[in-house]
C-alpha cells in the first residue's frame, strides 16, 4: 500500500476524532483570547483587541476600574441566591412530572420548555411589564433575582428530568424489599443517583444567571451588574481587568468539572475494590 493510501486510510479511521478536536478548537479559541488578553498591557491604545505588551498588572490589580469589582460580587450574590432558588423548585418539579400523574402533565411539560424558547427580549419585557403594572418591589436586585429564577427553572427541570428518567427504580424497590423505609430509601438510594444531575442544573443556572445581560438590563433599575458593567465600559473601551474576570471564571469552571470527575472516579475504584 502506497504512502497515500495508508493516509487516506488513517484519516478515515480517525475522521470523528479529528471533527472531534476541530470543533474543540473552535471553541476554545475565545476562550484562549481571553486568557491571553487578561496580560495585555493597553494603557496607551485604545484598541483593547491589540496585544501591546506582557504585564501582571490586569492581575495584582483586578479591582483598578471603578465599580467593577462591585458590580462583579452583585451578580455572583445573584447568580447564587437564583441558583439555589431555581435548583429546588426546579428539581421538585422535575420529581413530580416524572414520578406522578396528575391532570395536564403532559400540557406542563410543553410549558416548561416556553422560557427556553422565548427569546429573551420578550422574556426581559414581559417581566418589565409585570413589575410596572404590579410593584411588587421596586426595580433592582429582587427583580433581577425574581426574573433570574423564572428562567432558570426551565433548565433545571430538564436536566434533573433527563437523570430521573434513566434512573433505575428497581435500585429503589430492592432498598425497600430490604426493609428500608421510603426516606431511607429516597436519602439514601434516590438522592445520591439523582445529585450529579442537580449539581449539574445548580451550575448551568449559575453561568446563566452570572452571563445574563438581555433580561437583567431591562429589570435592573439601577443595580448594576458584571454584563452591564462591560456593556457600558465598551463605549470607553473595555479595561482589561473584564478579562482576568473572566479567565478566573472559566479556571473555577474547569476546577469544579474536574473535581467531580476525580471524584467520580474515586467512587468507581472505591465501588470495584
């Protein structure tokens, strides 16, 4: 066999693995941007896309902007006060759609999908709408929270009900022919099944909460929030310190997904031995 042929012969044999990593690359390749632009000194350059020079200084002053430091702690405490909010109604509801019947169950799981499907300026307006008309408390923090939430249920409903569903439930009825009572059977058996798919609805709400810009401007009043804060400081040309933001995020991101991972397998080994 020629050399041609052997090549021709490897690449269709590893051609997914190659889409594979061409579409990994795709999307690291901002991700990467960001990272390289987080050591960009642009002090004398408007031009905030253009590497100048190397300098740790976006680093040992990450606060330097006004405001911005603020503006990133505001949409973490809302990030977490949604996501927890989100990942309980979200994963009770995901229980009863899935282990009850009751009438219009099936209209109900049509419903969930709406937010998901709204696109989020009309999202973001019918809420405005809903806090003028009913002042239930004034444009700000609560309103961001409030609209954060409603959408972030639609996501923890379908992941927690796409882990519920492929979930064995003779695991459960061999706990109670055991002798284990239905909250044994559920905090002990049921619960820690389920958990990897709530940890993953907690942290998809989170980074849909923290990256929400569309919904929050339009129901912020005047709270400010990380997204905004960019959104505003790109008239000026966006300091470099959003991109140590947003390196620090993504490294925290790859820290959790990699520690459950490690632990996952810890377990798995644990389990065999």
């Amino acid at each position: 066999m020629t050399g041609l042929g052997r090549l021709r012969l490897w690449v269709g044999d590893h051609l997914i693995m190659l889409l594979g990593l061409l579409v990994l690359v795709y999307m690291f390749v901002p991700i990467a941007v960001v990272v390289m632009m987080s050591f960009n000194d642009n002090s004398k350059s408007r031009n905030v896309y253009k590497f100048q020079s190397f300098t740790w200084d976006n680093w040992t002053n990450p606060c330097k902007p006004s405001g911005m430091c603020h503006d990133v702690v505001v949409s973490i405490e809302i990030g977490l006060l949604a996501t927890v909010a989100a990942t309980i109604l979200g994963t009770l509801a995901a229980f009863a759609m899935v282990r009850h019947q009751f009438v219009g169950r099936s209209v109900a799981n049509l419903v969930v999908f709406l937010p998901m499907a709204t696109p989020e300026i009309v999202m973001g307006s019918s809420l405005l709408s809903l806090f003028v008309v009913a002042p239930i408390v004034p444009l700000g923090f609560w309103t961001i929270f409030i609209a954060h939430v409603m959408f972030c249920i639609s996501f923890v409903i379908v992941t927690v009900k796409a882990r519920l569903s492929g979930l064995d439930q003779n695991l459960e009825q061999a706990a109670m022919d055991l002798y284990a009572t239905e909250s044994q059977t559920f905090w002990r058996v049921t619960f820690p099944l389920v958990l990897p798919g709530i940890l993953a609805a907690a942290l998809l709400s989170f980074s849909l909460s923290f990256d929400d810009f569309i919904i929050t401007n339009l129901n912020a009043g005047q709270t400010v929030t990380f997204p905004m804060f960019v959104w505003g400081s790109a008239q000026r040309g966006v300091p470099m310190q959003v991109n140590v933001v947003g390196t620090v995020m993504f490294l925290v991101s790859i820290a959790i997904v990699l520690g459950g991972e490690l632990n996952s397998r810890r377990r798995a080994r644990a389990l065999a031995s």
